[in-house]
C-alpha cells in the first residue's frame, strides 16, 4: 500500500493530519477531501513600479500589473478578494506615501487607493510602511513611520481607529481568530498586542531570557496547537547581536495564550536557538498544517557583485520549538528577502535578493528533510516583504475523488449519493461545472451553480435500471479555479445470494461425545451477481455450544463460499440453537440447529473422603450382627439419554460386596451404589478394589479398607450424662471419676481423652492428657478424674471425647466415646439486674422556674427503678449499700434485711431540680462478703411552661360561638387540652328530661401528682339559671360503662361552674391514678317530664313566649286605636 495523507479543514486553512497510513491500514474518514487537479494560488510580489502576478502550480508570470509605485509591503491571503499593499519608504511628500493600494485577485486590477490621513500633529511625510488583513478579510491594518497603527474597515475602507505603538515596526500579523493584531518592534526588544474588536492594548512579549539588538518579525500559526497544553497561537523571531552572550544568534520562541497573558511563557521551554547566519531581512513563515516554522538565513561568502551570501533557510518545530534542520540553496543566490508557505502543500516559496522566485518542495517527517527546488526570475523585482501568496482557492469536495458507490438496487428504493463542495477558502463565490461521461443510468440533478463564500455546493447523482448488473461512468467537476474533481461511479442491480440447504432448513448436527471433539456441518452460499456478498451470521443459543468457522463471509462475485457450524459443547446434552445471516445484497438465512453431545457418568463419594489413595471405611464390631461399614458411591448421568454402568468389587476376602448395579441410568438421573463391609469375626484391616465401567468406556476405580474390633468399655458408659455434685461459689470444687477398659483386640489400639480441651469451669486439674495404649491381647484400662469449679453462679455444660485410635485405617480413628458434662454452681446471695449492669432510670422532669426563685419542690417529676436481690442461704442475709455522691439518686433503705430462701427488693429514686444527664455508683455488700456495684444513670428534662388558662368558643346554643373561659386555679396541674362540643357528639343519648343547651366540654389534665386532686373553674359569657346541674360523660367506680351522671363535684354560682376532679376517683373517666385526668361534661337543665321533676323552660321556649307576648301586646294597642276612632 502506498503512503497517504489524509487531512480535515480548520478554520478555513488544511490541517496536516495524519502522515501516514500503515500498511493493510485505511486512512482515517475525510471530513473534506483534496480536488484530483488543483489551480494553484498566486504570488503577487513587487517589480518595481509594478506587481508581478506569478502562477505557483506553474511557476510562471501570468500577469505584470502597472500600480504606478513601488510597492515594498505587500499582503495577499489564500482565498482573498484583495491584495493590499505599501510603499514602505519615503518617495516624497506625496501623499501617495499614505496610500494602500487595493489589488482585485480576480480580474488582477487595481480596485482602489485608500488614502490614510496623518495625525493630528504629524507630518504627511510619516509613509505607511507595513500592512496586513484579517484572515476572514473583514479588516485592513497599516503602520506609519511614526508607529501608528491603523484599524480600517475592509468594506468601507474608512479608518475605524488608530493607536500609537512606538517606532521601528518590522512586522505584524493577526491571530487566526482575527480577535488580535501583533506587532513585532525591530531593536526594541518587545512584541505587543491589540484588541482588534475595541483597539485597546492587550499587553506586551518578550524572550525574558534574550535580548538581540537587530531585527524581528512575528507571524500567527494558521493551526495553533501543541503537546504543552496550548493552543500556542503566534511566533516570535529575533535575530541579531546578544548583547548579554555577546554572540550573533537567532531566537524562535512559540508562546501561547494564557488568562490573557500574551508574553513569553517562562515555565515551559518554548523556544529555540538557530544557528548562525543572520539576515537583516528577519522573516518567518508556517507550514500549511502549522507543524513547521521557517526562517529565513543566510551561508556562504562574499560575492563580487555585491551581494553578500546566498540563501539557507532554518527549518523548525512550530509548537514547542526545536531546530531540525535547513534547507540550502546550492545555486549560491543571494540573501534571501521574504519566504512563504503553500496554503494546500508541503511548499515553501522564497524570494530573494536577486529577484529569484523558488519553489521548495519538501518531505516532512522523511529522514534528512529532504526537497527539491525550481525558480523563476522577476525581472525588475525588488525588495518586498509581508505576506506575497494569495488568490483564489480551490474548492473542498467532502467526497474524496476516486471511486464511489451508489446504493444497490433494489435493495434500496431509491439509489442516489450526494457529493458536497465547500467554498471555505475564498473570500469571492466560485463556479461549479459537473457532467457524466455516459449519462445512461446515471444522471444529475445540477451540472452548474455557484458557491458563495462559506457556503456549499451539493450535487446529487442518482441511479436507475431494473436489469441485474454492475453499471459504471464518470463523473467530473470543475470549478472556477481551474481545480478538477473527478469520480469513477458504480451501481449495481442485484439479487440475493441462495444457499445449500436452503434457508428455514433444520441442520441437525452429528452426535459429538466429549471426548472426541467437536461435530460439524457446512452450508454452501452462491452469489449469482457481479460483485462480492458479504454475509454476517450469528448463532443464538442458551447454553452457547455452536460456533462458526467465520462471523463475516465474503462471496466474490459468480462465485461461493462455505459456513461451517460446530457443536463442541462443555456438557452433555441435547442442544438447540438458531444461526442467522444478513446480507449487504438483501438476503437473509436462518436455520433451526439442534444436535446432542454425549460423556461419561460423573461418580462422587457421598460422606467420605480418600486418604492415601484409600477409602477408610473404618472398624465395626462382629459381636453385633446389625454392625455394617458402608460407604456410597454417587452416579450421575447429566446426558440426554440413558447411560449403562457395570460395576464389580475384587478384595482377598469375602466380606466386601455391592448394592444392586440396575443396567443403566436414565437421563439427568442419579444412582447410588453402597459398598458394605460385615464379619462376623475379629479381623485386622483388609482392602478391596471397586471397579466400574460406563458404556462410553470410562472407568471408575476406588480403593476401600475395613476392619473389625471389640469395643472399649468406658465407665460411665459412651454417650451418658455426667452431672457434678453442685457446688456453692467460693467452696472446694466437685469431682467424677471416668474408667477405659480394654476388651482384647488383635490390633493394638491408643486411647485418647481430652478434659484439658474442655470450657470452664470444668477441667483436668491441670493433669496430664490422659493416655494409654491398649496392647493386642493384654487387659489394660485408662482413669482419670474432670473437676468442676465454678467462680460464678449459673448451670454449666460441656462435652469431652475421648478416641480409641489405630493407625492401619485412614486417619486411625477406631471409636470415639463422648460424654456430656453438666454442673452448677451458686451464689450465697444474687442480684437482677446482675452485679456491674448499668441501671438506666426512667426520665423525669423538673420545674423551668430558676432554682433561686424555687418555693416548692411539688412540679419536679422524680423517676425510679428497683433492683431484686435473691438469697440462697438457709439463714437471713443483711445487705448494706450506699451511694457515692447522693446528691440526685436516693434508695428507699439500707440494710436491707434478705429472708433465707427468699429474696427481697431495693428502691432507687432520681430527683434533681436543675434538668441535665446525672450519673453516680451504687455499692452493697452483704454480711456474707458478697458484693454488688451498679451505675445509675438519669436524664432530667425541662418540663414544658404549664398552661393554667385556655378559651373555647361554645358549640351550641344561643350562645354558639361566645368564649368559654377555663382556668386551673392550683399549682400543680396543666392544661393539655380542651375542646367545646355538641351533646350529640360526645357520646350516647342523655337521660329522658336532661339537656345541654349549651353542649359540652372535654378537657385533659396532665403533670399532676398520681391520685391527686385539681380545681377547675368554667366561666360562661352568661349567668346560669337556678337548678342547672353539671352532667359528666363516662365510665365510674360503679358502672364501668360510659354513661351520662349528675357529677356532685361541680358548684354553679352566676356564670361558673367550679369543678373538683380527682386522678383515678370522682370526676376522672379514666379511673387510672396516672397522674392525668379526662373530664368532658357541661351544664344541664332538667325538663317537663312524667313523674314529679319540674320543667325548667329552654332558652328556644323563653323566645316563643316572649314573641307571643309582644304580639298579644300589639293586638290589644291595635283594639284600643279601633275603639278611639
């Protein structure tokens, strides 16, 4: 594969973006693309009192253009309308001295001369010596000899601003985002820069570490960008005598834009130093890409006509500078004047003192920097500086030239490509011609148009045929540039590839058995068109055992390819799964697959575990005929069909045999086979050999040992339950004895017990592990005593085991004898909660009012618990305790007298008078030595401001809405809550001839002192009526139902009702002593009733006869004023 080059557009210019592509590797996508054949921009440099107007593709004068002054600064941009230009000396006084002469980069004519006025105060002698534009050609920047820099508006042409930047300008430039202008100020030292939106100072550069004395320029980077972090956005260059080194040197220094900062960047090295060979003629250009800096230099010697040395052009890393090297020039020219990149190349042009224009062409990145050279001579040329390349550029195709593919039909309905050219480059529309070579099946919805500046040209190609086939032609595009782009197109119609079987078939795949690999089967794609089919298949299954030779297959055209499917699953079974395949050409396949996969039984031991290769089954006793060793074997068919099993057991005795062997086992089924071992005879160990065989030739093979001994005899018996005497806390400790006898064994046996593995408070003493070995054939027997000694009270259980062990059989164990351990141990005297618990009180609340102006203790809420201590002893027990500070916490007595056998409680109260957290110890010691410790914690609480007093609109009556006052005229109680309501409301229908006209009220009580009394008075906004009784709601002593009462508590004087409640008694319907009281009640008049209960009449009765009075009154005035007349 050959070297490409693959590039994207950034702000109007290309941007070198990848220098190679690797081989078998694909360049990256184009954003734009370059044209097949490009027209090459112009060089427009000065020839005396004329311009010459060079071909760069060429290297040819295609025009000498007669401006009628030499022109010294120039300033052409790729893409520009115009060309601008200066004289850059003084001629005179004419005013032509402070012209700008416009260049049309069309028609190559002169469009115009912008006069720029002197300063005020200065002379029109001050000529324009540089100019510039903004990349985007909206502005126009000139310098005077007096260091005024102008700001002139590109289409008025008229002077926005000026500011005064100092003499000795040798260059400037604008910042690609056209938002600075930078000045480079010749033996200065300094660099500085300008707001080109409101013309103000940005600030000033400088190397910091350099300071040459001669000449400079400044130039900004068309694609700023670096490794450091930047952007780094504009470069400096000095060239000149050090006067700190005292040396001849050149300095580039790449500095970027930081919060604003325009200066040298001293904490990076973003600079470089060039080797020798000044030139006054300071210069310094960019590569298109903005990766490489060039500078202009000069090598060699004297030359008899004049001229000093020839051309050597210094070669640099733009961003983040380091020399690479130079570019000479081997024809001996001399100085070079100005240099200039490509805007579209790896091409360097240089103008020299000899009115030589060369053309470098150059390989950036290849070893040596290697370039060729060619020139043309301007007859008449002269000096000029500034940027001298520009004109019309060509036009950005999206679609790179060469070969493009429409859509297959009929795949798609409709087959169209759509190819886009941007005018990105150019300040002026340009032209866009398209045809077709055959025009056949293919055509164009445009063949010409223009592309405005910034805008896009779109050409859409289109297809058609209904017959099968590959379909060509070509497509070229020229725009007004000259630039060519040319396409070779293609479409297709086409027809799905078939396949062998056919799609929808069910591919059932041979039998694979595990060990033997994977199963496979191929189907066959042919592809009838003329160009390739690529397929992409897939395979979905649970249990994911099918694979694929390829995921993506490609048929070339009239040819065939295969796809092989494998089944290698990781486990037995019958699988299925679905492959599907897609198609670039409109074919789709999809095949149901199935096949099953076969292995071996898999065999576990159940219970048991290999040791030396050998399965212990252990020892049994043959005095018991129900004594067998048994050992079982897991088999375990995880395939899709049944699988057979033979089995057989080889030993050298006849006491080993098997479980029946059924002659196979079902699918996903299980089977267990037992080996058992049973003599009836003393025997030392023995081995057999298990050996089985599935039907697919896997074999199985385990190893077992057996043996028969006598038990041990044990005293007391294996298994029984041990219990201690029991044993006072304090006292001597209690003891059981434990005895092993030997029974005769033809094999010797080790007895093991461990009492020193028992948990306290049982133990060995301290003792000896007890062992003994019991030799084959001789009586001997193993004893030793457990001891338990308690230092608490409580029930205590443990287990100790003892291992009757011989070493032939596995890990030697025989027999294990357990016994199960129990003891207690007691107190004279206990304690619940136990001694050093934590005694947390309840809450308790204390009075707010500042304990200065405290005149009773009554409102502080003490809190209490107790503690019950338990005596064991036959005799009484005296218990003293005593608290350590005292000063919140209070116990009811001390000593507290225990009855023996009995046990008897201590009282613990907490009352303080300032709210916070209280802590102290308790301590009791009993006559007995017994000590207790506890600690008592409390909280005390500010109890919440007491409400005595409270409102409440009445529910019913003539009165319904008037306040009800309530008030509690002792110290103690608080009013929590109250509320009016309607009789109806309150609860069940009152007695016949009662009623509360003015409906009820529930009040609560809180905060007082359990059975406790309060006074409560009820004013009404109205006197009550002789003989009104106070009813209550709820249950009482006698008649624990809800009811309706005449409360005999209450006294009814004018309009109040003065209640006496008390907690738990007359007047509370909770009949709790809680400290709370509930009292809903109100008012009641007694009615006309049968019996002898006089009537009281009602407030709505009182009104009637009063309106029937007035109106017998205004009857009778009526009668008399009839009589009068």
């Amino acid at each position: 594969m050959k070297e490409q080059s693959c590039f994207i557009l950034l702000t109007g210019v290309w941007m070198y973006f990848l220098k190679r592509c690797l081989t078998r590797c694909a360049c990256l996508l184009f954003l734009f693309a370059a044209n097949t054949t490009t027209a090459a921009p112009f060089a427009y440099l000065n020839a005396g009192e004329s311009v010459a107007v060079v071909d760069l593709n060429t290297m040819s004068e295609v025009k000498r253009l007669d401006v009628g002054r030499t022109l010294g600064h120039l300033d052409a941009r790729p893409g520009g309308k115009y060309v601008y230009g200066v004289i850059a000396g003084a001629v005179g006084s004419s005013l032509v001295d402070r012209e700008i002469t416009v260049i049309d980069t069309t028609s190559h004519t002169v469009a115009a001369h912008i006069a720029i006025p002197p300063e005020e105060g200065f002379s029109a002698n001050d000529y324009l010596t540089v100019v510039t534009s903004s990349p985007d050609g909206q502005r126009i920047y000139a310098v005077d000899s007096a260091g005024h820099l102008y700001f002139i508006d590109a289409q008025s042409r008229q002077v926005l601003a000026s500011v005064h930047v100092g003499g000795g300008v040798k260059a400037i430039d604008v910042l690609p985002d056209n938002s600075v202008v930078m000045v480079a100020l010749s033996m200065r030292g300094t660099y500085r820069f300008y707001d080109t939106e409101n013309f103000t100072y940005k600030g000033v550069g400088g190397f910091g570490f350099f300071s040459p004395s001669g000449q400079r320029s400044i130039r900004a980077n068309p694609n700023p960008r670096n490794a450091f972090g930047g952007p780094y956005r504009h470069l400096y260059h000095s060239c000149g005598f050090d006067r700190r080194t005292d040396t001849d040197e050149c300095v580039v220094s790449s500095v970027g834009v930081k919060d604003g900062e325009y200066g040298y960047v001293g904490a990076e090295r973003m600079y470089t130093l060039l080797p020798g060979g000044n030139t006054s003629r300071g210069q310094i250009t960019f590569s298109y890409d903005g990766q490489l800096a060039f500078v202009n230099g000069v090598t060699g010697d004297f030359f008899p006509d004049g001229y000093r040395k020839s051309a050597n052009i210094r070669v640099v890393q733009a961003n983040g500078p380091r020399y690479i090297g130079s570019i000479k020039f081997d024809t001996n020219d001399s100085i070079p004047l100005n240099i200039e990149a490509h805007p579209l190349k790896n091409q360097l042009y240089v103008y020299t003192g000899r009115a030589d224009l060369y053309k470098v062409s150059y390989v950036w990145g290849a070893e040596g920097f290697p370039s060729t050279q060619e020139k043309i001579h301007i007859s008449g040329g002269g000096i000029a500086e500034g940027h001298f390349i520009g004109g019309p550029l060509p036009l950005n195709a999206r679609t790179a030239p060469g070969s493009v593919t429409s859509p297959n039909l009929p795949i798609n309905a409709v087959s169209e490509y759509l190819f886009q050219f941007h005018n990105g480059n150019n300040e002026l529309p340009v032209g866009l011609e398209c045809k077709l070579d055959k025009g056949a099946e293919f055509s164009l919805d445009t063949s010409s148009q223009t592309v405005e500046p910034g805008g896009w040209g779109d050409v859409t190609l289109s297809f058609s045929t209904a017959e099968v086939g590959n379909y060509t032609d070509t497509l070229t595009c020229t725009d007004s540039t000259g630039s060519i782009f040319s396409y070779s197109v293609s479409g297709n119609y086409v027809v799905p590839t078939t396949a062998t079987p056919d799609s929808g078939s069910s591919i059932i795949l041979p039998t694979q058995i595990i060990a033997d690999g994977a199963t496979s089967r191929t189907i066959n794609f042919q592809n009838s068109n003329s160009i390739e089919a690529v397929l992409a298949c897939s395979v979905t299954s649970g249990a994911g055992p099918f694979s694929l030779s390829s995921g993506n297959i490609v048929i070339p055209g009239k040819g065939s390819a295969d796809l092989t499917v494998f089944l290698n699953p990781e486990t037995s079974g019958i699988f299925t799964g679905t492959l599907s395949c897609g198609e670039n050409l409109g074919g789709s396949f999809t095949y149901n697959l199935s096949g099953e996969s076969f292995g071996p039984l898999e065999a576990k031991l159940v219970d048991a575990w290999p040791i030396r290769g050998i399965v212990d089954m252990g020892y049994l006793f043959p005095e018991n005929p129900d004594s067998h060793l048994k050992r079982r074997i897991q088999f375990s068919n995880t395939n899709a069909s049944p699988t057979g099993l033979s089995c057989e057991v080889r030993s050298t005795a006849s006491d080993f045999y098997l479980s029946e062997i059924p002659g196979s086992i079902a699918p996903n089924g299980t089977f267990d086979l037992t080996v058992t071992y049973h003599t009836d005879r003393h025997s030392p160990p023995v081995d057999a050999s298990l050996e089985c065989e599935d039907s697919t030739g896997h074999a199985f093979i385990y190893k077992f040992r057996a043996g028969a001994v006598m038990p041990v005899a044990s005293v007391p018996a294996t298994g029984a339950e041990v219990v201690f005497p029991r044993q006072q806390v304090g006292t001597p400790a209690t003891s059981a004895p434990f005895i092993i006898n030997s029974t005769g064994n033809r094999v010797d046996l080790d007895v093991y017990c461990a009492p020193h593995l028992l948990s306290e408070p049982f133990s060995d003493a301290a003792g000896p592990q007890p062992h003994e070995k019991f030799v084959a054939g001789e009586d001997a027997s193993l004893s030793f005593d457990v001891f338990f000694d308690s230092t608490s009270a409580g029930e205590f259980s443990s287990e100790m085991i003892c291992w009757v062990m011989e070493n032939n059989i596995g890990d030697g164990l025989v027999e294990e004898l357990a016994f199960t351990l129990k003891g207690s141990a007691f107190y004279t005297l206990t304690s619940s909660p136990p001694s050093g618990s934590t005694i947390e009180l309840p809450q308790f609340t204390v009075d707010p009012t500042p304990a200065e102006e405290k005149t009773t203790d009554l409102l502080v809420k003490a809190s209490n618990s107790t503690i019950s201590f338990q005596n064991h002893a036959s005799a009484d027990e005296t218990l003293s305790c005593s608290i350590n500070d005292g000063s919140a916490f209070a116990i009811d007595q001390s000593p507290l007298t225990i009855p023996a056998n009995s046990n008897a409680t201590l009282t613990i109260t907490v009352s303080a008078k300032e709210p916070g957290d209280y802590t102290d110890i308790l301590t009791c010691s009993g006559s007995s030595g017994d000590l207790f410790t506890f600690t008592l914690k409390a909280k005390g609480v500010e109890a919440p401001p007491r409400r005595t007093e409270m409102q409440l609109p009445l529910s019913e009556g003539p009165h319904s809405g008037k306040i009800l006052n309530l008030s509690v005229t002792d110290s103690e109680w608080n009013l929590d809550a109250a509320q009016s309501l309607t009789a109806a409301s309150v609860g069940t229908a009152l007695p016949q001839g009662v009623i509360l006209p003015h409906g009820a009220v529930s009040l609560r009580l809180t905060d007082g002192t359990a059975g406790n009394s309060s006074t409560i008075v009820l004013t009404y906004p109205f006197d009550l009526p002789a003989g009104a009784r106070y009813y209550k709601y709820g249950p009482t002593a006698d008649n624990p139902a809800d009811h309706w009462y005449a409360y005999p508590g209450a006294v009814i004087s004018g309009n109040t009702i003065t209640l006496t409640l008390t907690d738990g008694g007359a007047g509370d319907s909770d009949l709790s002593v809680n400290g709370i009281i509930d009292d809903p009640g109100g008012p009641a008049w007694i009615s006309a009733a049968p019996g002898n209960v006089t009537a009281i009449p009602t407030l709505p009765q009182w009104a009637m006869m009063l309106l029937a009075g007035i109106m017998g009154m205004l009857a009778l005035s009526k009668v008399q004023r009839v009589r009068s007349t």
